[in-house]
C-alpha cells in the first residue's frame, strides 16, 4: 500500500477577478520544504493563501496526509501561516501570543531532536531563544524576534503544514541568514511540510528541497535547485532565477554527444540536449556569469581541446558585493565574474583584450 505524500494539491484552480490559478500540481513528503519562486502577480500568496483555506477553489484538491481539507474552513485545516508582517496582536504580550495560538490548536504536537512537547509556550519560547522577551510587547521587538515569535506561535498550533508568505522580507541580512539557518534545521527536526513563498533567490536556493515556479498563475517549472537554477526551462526561467547570458544560437552540426553551434560571429561547443533539434534548429544558449573563466590574452594557459576557448575586449565592468562583473566583446557580448581581487590584479582596463573560456557542460540550451 502506497503511503499518502504529506500534502498533496491536486490541478488546484481558482478564479479571482480576471486572475486565475490553472491546475497547480505538487506532492511534500514529511518535512520537505517547497519554495513557490516567481514575479509580482504570478499567484504565490494566492496559492498559500487556497491551500490555507481562504479562498474557496473552482476545482481541484488540497489533501494534507491524505484528508482533503478543500471544503474544510481555515481553523479546521490544521496549518501554520507565517507572514511577511508577522501577524503579531499589538494588545498581547509575547508569551499570550503564542498561548493563543495553543488553544486555538491541538493539545500536543509530534516532536522529536528534543522540541518543546504540547505546545507549551514557555517551552517554546526557550526553543527559539526569546524566553526573556515573554512578557514584552510586540512594539518593544526587534523584526528578527518578531519573526522568532511568529514562528513559535505557528508551532504552538501543532500545524500539519506551515506556510510561510516572504517572512524574511522585513530582516537585516545577518539576521536573515542566521533565521534562515534556524528555520531549515526546524522544519527538518521536525518532520513538518512546509511551502515557502520570497522572491529572494538565496532564499531558495538556502531552504528548498523543491522549487515551484510560477508565471500568471501555472506552474512553468518544478524540481531541485540545481535543475531550477543550471538548467532552466526556458528564457523566462532563465531571466527570472538571475542567469547573466541567455545568447541566440543556431546547431551547426552535432557529434561525439556534443552540438557545434553559431553564436553571432563566433562557435560553441555545448553538450547535445534532447529537447533540442538537429541541424539548422534556433537555440538559446543560457550561461551563468560564474562559468565563464576570464584571463588576461597574454598569460591564457591552453586549455583542454574540448574547452570553448574566445578572445575579447572588455567593454565594462560593475562592482556585485565581493565580486566584478566583467562585461567582454567577443562577437557577442558575454558576461563573466572576478573576484575584486582578481580583477585589480589582472588590471583590466577599458578595451583590454581577455579570454574567456567556457566548458561544453556548462552552456544549457532551451527552445524557448
């Protein structure tokens, strides 16, 4: 006998106004952490917000450990949301926000990796190490122990599921990278799905078992970081998750697993795809900025044959962080990083000439 997913939405559609939901498909195992990436407008809260019960669906399922819970009302679905605002009651002093959520909950909660048993608030507040803050107001608190009391409230109502709507959103980056951690490890101890909507890439890439992208309202792709992100489904995937290079091309010729392809002035060598077509097909090559390695034209060491190998000049530069991005002429305009370092090393100037070579495997091609 199979065992039900720990939630399952089943071709979920909803219409509101003149925006629609069409047929969301997705599957959480116990403690899985599914993140919903996508631009303003595509249905990410609005998805949270059905599977949470606030909007009534046209069609489809939400099921959570196999019970469908599609006609149940929010308070009888047995799910933790954690917004962006935190949701905190301004008249309730921390500990009273938490105890609220306790009895409007399950009188205990599956635990283990020693949490807090039954819901207990103080037990709870002692987890996420804001005991002290117990009888604070919610006006008295930073956002990131705001964000530590949401998160103890949800627990405290024993959830099936928690849903989290851009709860980092408000946080200084050292907070929200420590709060990241922390709540990766949480979910995890604790055996609980949870979907995670931000638009914060880092975000995703940190805390996601699964990615969802969205795009008005359907799903355009799903799978591992690793796919989402090095292996994008087509041009708007490849825009949206931040890939520097998405070049038209066209096959030339394919052998030894590999496509020969045009790219402006210049060939490629790139590893053959299936989605792909054969000769004369148009292609679009995507290239994160990360995988193309930059030298300087007269210390270049000869790479293996297999490399694609391509002189330039640089056309400009732009300071990211820790990080340079380097803007190169090569008969097609192509972006590569250096580390600050580097770049001050190499001393590359305005139309200095450079190479930047690209491996086969590192260039994913899309139709689209």
């Amino acid at each position: 006998m199979s065992v039900a997913a720990a939630v399952a939405v089943e071709a979920l559609s909803l219409t509101l106004g003149a925006f629609r939901l069409n047929k969301l498909d997705f599957k959480l195992g116990r403690g899985e952490i599914l993140v919903i990436l996508g631009p303003n407008g595509a249905g990410k809260s609005v998805t949270l917000e059905t599977i949470a019960g606030f909007h009534r669906p046209d069609s489809g399922r939400v099921l959570l450990g196999g019970r469908d819970v599609t006609a149940l009302p929010p308070e009888q679905r047995r799910v933790g949301f954690v917004v962006q605002n935190f949701g905190l009651f301004p008249h309730l002093n921390v500990v009273q926000n938490v105890a609220i959520a306790r009895r409007a909950g399950r009188a205990a909660i599956a635990h283990d990796a020693g949490l807090p048993q039954h819901g207990d608030p103080e037990a709870l507040l002692s987890y996420f190490g804001i005991a002290h803050l117990a009888h604070r107001a919610p006006a008295g608190l930073s956002a990131g122990e705001k964000q530590r009391v949401a998160l103890a409230r949800a627990l405290a109502s024993a959830p099936d599921l928690f849903l989290f709507d851009e709860p980092f959103s408000a946080l200084d980056a050292e907070t929200r990278d420590q709060l990241r951690e922390e709540l990766k490890s949480f979910l995890h101890a604790l055996a609980i799905p949870a979907i995670f909507v931000t638009h914060d890439h880092d975000d995703a890439v940190a805390l996601a078992d699964t990615i969802v992208v969205l795009r008005d309202g359907a799903i355009v792709q799903s799978g591992a970081a690793a796919a989402i992100f090095g292996k994008p489904a087509n041009s708007f995937v490849a825009r949206f998750v931040g890939v520097e290079n998405i070049l038209p091309g066209q096959v030339v010729a394919q052998s030894d697993g590999c496509f020969t392809l045009a790219v402006g002035e210049r060939t490629l060598r790139a590893i053959s795809s299936p989605n792909v077509g054969s000769s004369g097909a148009s292609v679009l090559l995507a290239i994160r900025a990360e995988d193309v390695a930059l030298s300087s034209a007269h210390v270049a060491a000869e790479p293996p044959g297999a490399v694609n190998r391509l002189q330039g000049h640089v056309i400009g530069s732009r300071t990211i962080g820790p990080l340079v991005m380097v803007q190169i002429d090569c008969g097609f305009a192509l972006k590569a990083y250096l580390l600050a370092p580097q770049w001050q090393a190499m001393k590359l100037g305005q139309d200095a000439t450079v190479v930047a070579e690209i491996a086969p495997d590192a260039i994913h091609l899309m139709t689209e």
